[in-house]
C-alpha cells in the first residue's frame, strides 16, 4: 500500500456523514463548541457562504456575516470535531464559485438572490 492509501483509510473514520449540502450564496447557521477555562458551550455563526475549498477530510467553507457593521469572515473545517452542527437556513442563487465581491459591498447590495 502506497502512503496516500493509508492515509486516505485513516481519514475515513473522521469523515462526517450527515452533513447537509452546502453550496455557495447559501446562508448557514453553524454550531461551534467553544471552550472557555473548564466549560464547553455552543456558539452560533450564521452568515453566507462565500467560498468552498479542500477536499475530503480538509474541506472547508468560508462564511461571512456583518455585524455591527463590520464584514466577519470565518472559515470552518467541515469535519472537525469542534463543529457541532450545520443547517442551511436559506439557499442562495449566485452564478460564481466565490463571493469575495461581497466584501466590497455595503448595506442591500450583499444580498444574495434565493434559490426558487
């Protein structure tokens, strides 16, 4: 067996199964487990997906949201065991793979059309 074979085996257990399909222009809310001193609590992200990236195991999506008036960005292992949960809240309509053009937009023109 070649290494990448191995590799991509042990992988495998780790993989997440139930996640939902995200696409891009999707608003998502998701659940990460935060640890502060010795307590474990949920935080909710929700914001849109502006970029999808990786494969397999290292697969990740970008979400930005604006609060407060200022553009957050985070980006979020889809398999890591810190992410409790995904649910895609609303699905967008967008015709390009990234959305970094959103970040140059304030205020009504960041919204993404909703897939009908």
């Amino acid at each position: 067996m070649h290494a990448q074979e191995i590799i991509r085996s042990i992988e495998q257990e780790f993989i997440k199964t139930d996640l939902p399909l995200i696409n891009i222009g999707d608003n998502v809310r998701v659940n990460v487990k935060i640890v502060e001193g010795g307590k474990e609590r949920l935080q909710a992200f929700e914001g849109t997906v502006i970029c999808r990236r990786g494969a397999g195991i290292s697969k990740n999506i970008t979400v930005r949201r604006v609060f407060q008036g200022i553009g957050v960005e985070r980006v979020f292992l889809l398999h890591s065991p810190r992410i409790e949960s995904i649910k895609v809240t609303r699905r967008g309509s967008v015709r390009r793979a990234k959305l970094f053009y959103l970040r140059d937009r304030v205020g009504k023109a960041t919204r993404v059309k909703e897939k009908v």
